[in-house]
C-alpha cells in the first residue's frame, strides 16, 4: 500500500513510535516484525531473502533501532535492540544488541572504538 512512497503492508507487525523521515522509496516486507521506536530515512528496503535452497525469512527488528537511508535489510535475521544501521548498507546476516552496522555485513560494538 503505497503512502507517500513508501510500500508498507497494512498487515506488518509494526511496534509503536516508528518514524519515517522522507519515506520516498521505502518498503517493507509484510512478514517482517519490527520492535518498538524505529527511524526509517528515505530509500529503506526491509525484505526477505530467497537463498539457492529455496529457503525464504523475513527480517525481525528490535527496539530502538535506527535505518539510515538506502539501507537494506534481508534475510530470515534479528536486528537486536539498540541498533544503527548506517547509510547504503547492506545487512543479511543477525546483528546483536547494541551495535553499528555499516558497509556489506560489517557489524561494530557501539562501545568498541573503531
């Protein structure tokens, strides 16, 4: 159901308090399940992943994560609390708690220092 731009299902389970800033390319997989407080930037793919077996999951996102713009989020993966997902980045593999993602799968400790 397009919105504004955006292509979220009426049936996603969406937590409360999200936010989309400039949501112009945005779509999100009905089947994904997504936490509480998230901020959505414009450009933003939340999808599932169809691997070479034929095996097919939809994305689970925590609380209080963040989405920069262009990201893309695939795969049958968790997306843990506390998350930020920079600018065109590309994430098909789980991201724990409390962490930076950036680039293809690079995932940093928020209290690491780069």
């Amino acid at each position: 159901y397009w919105i504004l731009g955006t292509d979220i299902h009426y049936k996603t389970q969406i937590g409360k308090n999200m936010k989309i800033y400039h949501g112009v390319g945005t779509v999100i997989n009905p089947k994904s399940i997504i936490g509480d407080n998230l901020i959505i930037r414009h450009g933003v793919t939340v999808g599932n992943y169809l691997s070479s077996s034929g095996a097919s999951g939809s994305p689970v996102i925590g609380n209080d994560v963040e989405l920069g713009c262009g990201s893309v989020i695939l795969g049958d993966i968790v997306i843990g609390n506390n998350v930020t997902i920079n600018s065109n980045s590309v994430i098909t593999k789980n991201v724990p708690d409390n962490s930076t993602c950036f680039g293809f799968n690079k995932i940093k400790n928020k209290n690491t220092v780069l």
